[in-house]
C-alpha cells in the first residue's frame, strides 16, 4: 500500500500486477487440488449414479419386455381356455342332445311294450271271456234244451258236444250274417 500511495491516484481500471499474479497462483494452486482430488471423486460417483441409472434402465425394460411376454403368453391361455370351454360347450350339447333322442327313443320303446302288453292282456282277457261267455251260454243252453226235451242232458260228454255245435253254428251265422232262428221266433 505505501508504494501504491507514493505513486500517486492509481486508475481503478488498471489492475494491480502483484494481486493479479498472487490471485492466478491461488486460482493455480486451488484448481489443481480440486483437479487432482476432487474431480476424479466426483467423476466416480457420477459414472456410478450413470451406470445404476442405466441399469435400472436395462433393467426396467427387461422386466417390460418380460411382462409384455407374460401378458402374451397369458392372452394365448386365455384364448385356449375360451376355445376349450366352447368345445366343451358344444360337446355337453350334443352330448345333451345325443341323451334326449336317446330317452325319447327308450320312452317310444317303453311306450310300445305298455301298449304291446295291453294288447295282449285285452286279448287275453278277451278270450277268457269269450271262454267265460261260451261256458255261460252253454249251460244256460244245455239247461234250456233240457227242459224243451224233457231229458236231462247231464252227462258232460254229451253236453259239451251240444254246447260246442250250438256255439259254431252261432259263430257261422254271425260270420255270414244270417239272423239266428232265435231272432226269428221272438
């Protein structure tokens, strides 16, 4: 300071040689510590922040990439799972269909062997009444032509041959349609 004041008013726009070279070998001197020091220890640690960056980037789209497979692959189950419930569909109805014909065809067949027997009991019960009938008719004939001839005709031989000649000759003349005389005399 004494040199600057013996000098005279120094312009504020000329520097001061001796401050600007003490300041650039401070500046030197701090610039070379950081360079050396601090630089290299920033450097690690933004490489490490870029590669965890980066990894995690890898990693995110590895992970998307495998979750867009397992979306895939569960859209293909899907799809398999909605066609084998339609197959499966179609075969509980034709299989549904398939049971009814089966049952109407059994019921038809049920059907016909009721009606089969009916017919048969009909006929049988037909015939046994028709025996029943022949049985009456020819007692009641036996007894009525054995009071018109005044002789018994209990011998059964006998009897059954007149019940059975009256009984044809009445099946005859219903077949040919002729009037029995009984008709006539009453």
């Amino acid at each position: 300071m004494l040199f600057a004041e013996s000098e005279g008013p120094q312009s504020p726009l000329l520097p001061v040689w001796p401050e600007v070279f003490i300041g650039l070998f401070c500046f030197a001197v701090i610039f070379f510590v950081f360079y050396k020091k601090l630089l290299p220890s920033i450097n690690k640690t933004l490489e490490e922040r870029r590669e965890a960056i980066e990894g995690g980037m890898e990693k995110a789209e590895a992970t998307q990439a495998e979750a867009r497979q397992t979306l895939e692959s569960y859209r293909e189950q899907l799809a398999e799972a909605r066609h084998e419930a339609g197959r499966l569909r179609q075969e509980a109805k034709e299989q549904g269909a398939a049971l009814i014909a089966e049952m109407r065809a059994e019921g038809q067949r049920q059907r016909e062997e009721i009606i089969a027997a009916g017919h048969a009991q009909i006929e049988a019960d037909r015939k046994q009444a028709a025996e029943q009938l022949r049985q009456d008719v020819g007692k009641l004939a036996v007894d009525l032509a054995g009071r018109l001839v005044g002789e018994s005709l209990e011998d059964h031989a006998r009897q059954s041959r007149t019940i059975d000649r009256f009984l044809d000759e009445l099946e005859n003349r219903a077949e040919a349609g002729v009037p029995s005389q009984s008709g006539r005399e009453a």
